[in-house]
C-alpha cells in the first residue's frame, strides 16, 4: 500500500499528476482510509507507470487512440488485452515511421510530385499505404489538395497523387492549415520550390517541410523507445 507521496516518488510522477490520472478515470478505484487519505496498490503503480509513458509524447489522432487502449487494459487490469493493445500500438508506431521517412525522401527530391510509376491505388489502397481514411481523402479532393477527376468516374490514384497524399497527411499532423497546404501545393506544381519553402515557415514554427519531417520523425522515434518500455512493463505487471 502506498500514500500519494510515496506513490510519487516510486513512479518519478507528481502528486498532482496522480491525482490528475485518478480524476480522469485512468487509474483503478483508489481506497480511502477512515481519515480520508487515499491508499494506492501495486495495480496503481503500474498504472501511473503506463500513463506517464503514454503521455510523454502524442504524434497524432492514430496513435493517441491506439495508446488510450492500453490504458483501459492496464485500468482493467487485463495483462493479455495490454499487451495486445502495446503490440497495435507499436505496430502502428513503426508504420507511421516509415510513411515519414517517405516524406522526407519526397522531399529531397526537387523532381515535387512527378513520380513515374505505372502503378494505380483505389481510395481505399491509398488510405492504407498513407495511414489515413478514405472520408479524409475525400476531404482533401473538396479542398482541392488532390487533382480532380470528371464527376462519377471510378478515382484511381497514381504513385504521384499517393506522394502528395504522404506530405498532406504530415503537415495536417503537424499543425499546419488546409489553406497553408493548398498554397504551398499550388508553389508545388508550378516547380517554384523556393516559394513553396517559404509558405512553411512562419515565426512561430521555423520549419520547412523537410526539417518539418524531421523533428516529426525524431517524436516517432522517441515515442517508439516509450511504446518498447510499455511492453516490458507487460511481464512486470503478470507478476504484481
């Protein structure tokens, strides 16, 4: 049995932190003494250990659903369900690693968006290679982000367009607007990269969309070290 203070020093992670967990519903029930002090368990350890690296560091919607997962798991306490939920979640750490390092081989190359490939993606092809959904890339057509085709005809979506895709889905991720984007892919397309860059950067962010993906790429990585961390605690966990 551990007080606040002593769960805190155990985990690395504040009173107030713990307490913030405990409102949120991220921890078990927690016991009341008859004086009103809070007593926490192992299963509590545990439990603030998972949230505290779950928390250190979101990327994007993906993957912050995929960790709320194992905190329900570890909540539960069902170590089969967390350790599932931690494999998905790793799984989909290294994917998202992957598309970026496809962003940035994009763009090094100053050729833009002209790979030439034979290949064809339906929408639903394309929405898996780029991590996204299908409904998304309808939005991105209605924005005008996507070239457009005639009206009821089957879309299918050249190796070029999916490129496209990788970069629009990284900035969306990074905070950029849907207007931002549309400028910067209209600089794109007319080969004036150098304009393009500078669409990108701003005061507050500094970045073009190299280094954009670099610093991203760099948060995946860390995030990737976290997600192993939470797979050890799986067997640690069995024996509590």
């Amino acid at each position: 049995m551990y007080k606040v203070g002593e769960l805190a020093k155990a985990t690395g992670v504040k009173e107030s932190t713990i307490r913030f967990y405990e409102k949120c519903g991220f921890l078990e029930s927690v016991e009341r003494l008859s004086n009103g002090y809070r007593v926490y368990t192992d299963h509590h350890l545990y439990q603030v250990k998972v949230c505290r690296l779950v928390f250190g560091g979101f990327v994007n919607k993906r993957l912050r659903k995929c960790s709320m997962r194992i905190i329900e798991a570890a909540k539960a306490w069902e170590p089969d369900a967390y350790e599932t939920a931690v494999a998905a979640y790793q799984s989909a750490i290294r994917e998202d690693i992957e598309r970026t390092r496809k962003v940035i081989e994009i763009a090094t190359d100053e050729a833009g968006f002209q790979t030439v490939s034979e290949a064809q993606f339906t929408k639903k092809q394309a929405a898996e290679l780029v991590g996204t959904t299908e409904e998304s890339i309808r939005n991105w057509e209605r924005n005008g982000l996507l070239p457009q085709t005639a009206a009821y005809q089957k879309r299918y979506y050249s190796q070029a367009v999916v490129d496209r895709m990788y970069v629009i889905r990284l900035l969306l991720d990074t905070g950029y607007s849907i207007m931002t984007i549309s400028r910067f892919l209209q600089k794109m397309d007319a080969g004036a990269h150098a304009a393009a860059k500078k669409i990108l950067i701003d005061p507050e962010k500094g970045e073009d969309l190299l280094s954009c993906a670099d610093f991203y790429l760099q948060a995946l990585l860390e995030l990737q070290q976290k997600a192993d961390m939470l797979y050890d605690l799986h067997a640690e966990m069995k024996k509590a």
